[in-house]
C-alpha cells in the first residue's frame, strides 16, 4: 500500500456525507475511493487529470468550476474534495444506474463498472448478464431481470462481461493494454471486498 493510498484510506468518511445516502452507497465509497486513488494526470487517459476517479472530461461536462476562476482545468480537480466527489458519483453514478434498487453486491459491480468503464456501458454488461437487450438504458425490465437473477450469479456473470469488454477495446486500442493488468487485479479485488461486506 502506498502512502498515498494509505492517506486516502484514512480520510475516507466512515458515515455519508448526505445523510440522505443509503449505507451500501457509503459502502460503495468505501471501495471505489482507495481503488481509484488521489490525483494522476496521465496522458494515455482519455479523461484528462483526475482525482478520486472523477476526470476533468466529468467536470467539464457537469459545467463545474470549482475555483470559479472562469476557467474548468487540472486545478479544479486539484480542488476537488471527499465530500464533493462523494455528491458527484452519487448524481452521477450511482442515481444513474439505480444502484439503490439492487442487491448490495450487484450495486456495487455496477457502480464501480460505471465508475471504471462508463455509465452506459456499465448498463450493457448488467444486461447482457441478465440476457436482456443491451442498449444501455436502465428501465423497468431491466430492474425485474436483475431482480429475477440469483445474486451471486449475477455478480460473478457481469465480472466475467467486463473483463471480456476490457479485453475487447484492448484490441481495439492497444495503448490500453498497458492497463489491463490493473484492470483484472481490479475485478479480483472488488469481488474480495463484495464477499468481505456483503452477505452474497
């Protein structure tokens, strides 16, 4: 573990910063902040810099100025704080993909795909998991499939979809294949922490 990971570990809220939030979500943060660690401005990402695993492109398209300085730039996500990140993958993420209407272990695969891979996407893989059509839009048959499934099953079946997606734009993109290997270890860690928090 690195020190900076360490740090963020212990900075990361134990309660959510809205009252309003349900525990799993908090539980969600409880992973997908040490999973995506402090600030990176890597020029293979297509995000642009990012912290806490929210990327300029995200504040850019959310219209955030965090210094209100005119500008939105690698110093706004520079800026960007716990709680502020928090609000942001729960309007973002985790509303969007109506994690709170899933079993725990299923919220928190899709939530950390959406996370890692994109909403939309996300959606996909949670579709196609559940063998209904995948056009990346989360209604009402969506949920009753997803609902239908055995838990665990359906854990384990959208694992196995997203890593066969990361492989997919690997081919597609080869400057991705120097993050495949953090990409699967990802997917091994998550499902770890599912089994450690969650009664699958």
């Amino acid at each position: 573990m690195t020190k900076q990971t360490f740090e963020l570990l212990e900075n990361t809220p134990e309660k959510p910063a809205n009252p309003a939030y349900s525990e799993v979500f908090n539980l969600a943060l409880g992973w997908i902040f040490p999973a995506e660690g402090g600030y990176v401005d890597d020029i293979s990402d297509p995000g642009g810099a990012t912290k806490y695993g929210i990327s300029l492109r995200l504040l850019k398209a959310m219209a955030l100025d965090i210094n209100q300085d005119g500008r939105i730039d690698a110093l706004d996500v520079r800026l960007l704080d716990i709680e502020l990140a928090s609000d942001i993958y729960h309007e973002e993420f985790w509303q969007r993909c109506r994690c709170d209407e899933l079993p725990e272990p299923v919220a928190l695969v899709l939530f950390d795909a959406a996370v890692n891979t994109g909403v939309r996407p996300a959606i996909k893989q949670l579709q196609r998991a559940c063998r209904v059509k995948a056009d990346g839009l989360f209604g009402p048959k969506t949920l009753a499939a997803a609902r239908r499934m055995d838990t665990n099953a359906l854990m384990l079946n959208i694992l196995v979809i997203r890593s066969l997606y990361y492989h997919r734009i690997t081919r597609k993109n080869p400057v991705f294949k120097r993050f495949i290997k953090g990409w699967t270890s990802r997917l091994f860690k998550l499902q770890q922490y599912i089994l450690e928090h969650t009664d699958v």
